[in-house]
C-alpha cells in the first residue's frame, strides 16, 4: 500500500521517471496444472544498464524446527545472509555448491558469521547434524527476480520498461532454466502477465511436522 501511494505522488512530481516502472505478473503451474510455490523468477534485462540502479540488501536464512526457512530464498548477487539459528539445539551449516562453498561452526543463536554470496547459481544448503534439512539460496544475476507463493503466483514490481529474457528455477524441475526462456516486453502502462509450466520430480523433502521429536537424531 504505501509503495503505492509514493508511487502515485512520485509519479504526479516526476511525471515521465516514474512512468517507465513497469511490473510483470507470473503463474507457474506443473504439468497436471497444480499451482507451484518455490519457483525462482528471473528476469534478465536485454539492455544490462537497466540493472545498475540496483544494491544488494542482507537477508535471512532461518532455521525453524530443523528445517531452513524459508525453503526456498532468492538473493541478489553480493547480498550477504545471516543464518540465525531458532531452534534450541544447535545446528552446522554448510553448502559444497561451486557457487559457493562454506561451512558455519557448530551454533545456536544468532551467532554464526554472515556469508556473502558473490557468484550467481543454485546453493543447496544442509546441516551436519540433521542430514534431512535442505535448503536452496538462488543467488540472481539481476536484480529482477521474486518466487511464487502457495498459489503460483509472484510479480515483480519496479522493472524499467524494456526487454527481458525471463526464465525460472524450482528444486525440483526436471528440465533447465535455458528451457523455461521467455522473451517479454514491458511497457510502463499496463503489466506484463506470463505463465509456465514446468516438470517437477517428485519431491525429495522430508515433510516435517512441526515441534514434533526426533528421536534418531540429536
Ligand atoms: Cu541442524
């Protein structure tokens, strides 16, 4: 709401600045038509100087009943990531990912050392301690990117009209990004909508139910 309204007065001051945001609206199901939640959306500018406004905040990567929350996390690249720990045991942190490689030290709390992520990929996360945990930081080369919530859907707000080549990424997809490729075309004065479909393999998460014991594992 009050991105809307500054929005809105930002674009009565600034006139044409403003109106060259543009927005694109996404909805990925799977091949039987089920909704896709956890899908990574990128859209890449076909002009690379529309991505130059953009800094890499710092994010989370939670860890809630020995699982990472969210599942999930696209970042920008060079954003750095905390890794609080909420549980009341300890976890050990660590990826073998090339795009990047490291291990926390054992910790509980929000103690563990932030990691920046410098080179864009997939990083898969685990835990020493509790082999089941997964977790996945996409680490975006633009800053054009958001996932779909529980119904398919995310849109990615503020986009330079222009351009784009739009691919996505999920754990579980059976073919590559390249072949999820969409040439799109934003205007500042309507938003762009498109749709995918896209092969899951069954999913290899353990669900978990909250709060429950795990007697097997420390
Ligand atoms: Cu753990």
């Amino acid at each position: 709401m009050a991105k809307q309204f500054i929005g809105t007065v930002g674009l009565m001051l600034l006139g044409t600045a403003l109106a060259q945001s543009a927005e694109m609206r996404v909805l990925v199901k799977d091949y039987k038509g089920k909704l896709v939640a956890d899908a990574v959306v990128l859209a890449v500018p076909v002009d690379p100087r529309s991505a130059l406004h953009a800094h890499p905040p710092t994010d989370a990567m939670d860890q809630v009943d020995k699982q990472f929350v969210p599942y999930v996390k696209p970042i920008y690249v060079g954003s750095t990531v905390r890794f609080p720990n909420s549980d009341n045991i300890r976890h050990q942190v660590y990826s073998f990912s090339p795009a990047k490689k490291f291990e926390l030290p054992l910790y509980a709390g929000t103690g563990a050392p932030p990691v920046v992520f410098d080179k864009p990929g997939v990083v898969v996360l685990g835990c020493n301690i509790h082999d089941w945990m997964i977790g996945y930081i996409y680490v975006s080369e633009t800053p054009f990117f958001t996932k779909t919530g529980p119904l398919g859907t995310a849109v990615i707000t503020d986009m330079p009209a222009g351009e784009y080549i739009v691919r996505l990424w999920h754990p579980s997809m059976d073919h590559t990004e390249e072949t999820t490729n969409r040439r799109v075309t934003l205007s500042a004065d309507s938003p762009a909508s498109a749709e995918w479909q896209i092969g899951l393999k069954p999913s290899i998460r353990v669900p978990r139910v909250s709060g429950a014991a795990s007697p097997s594992y420390p």
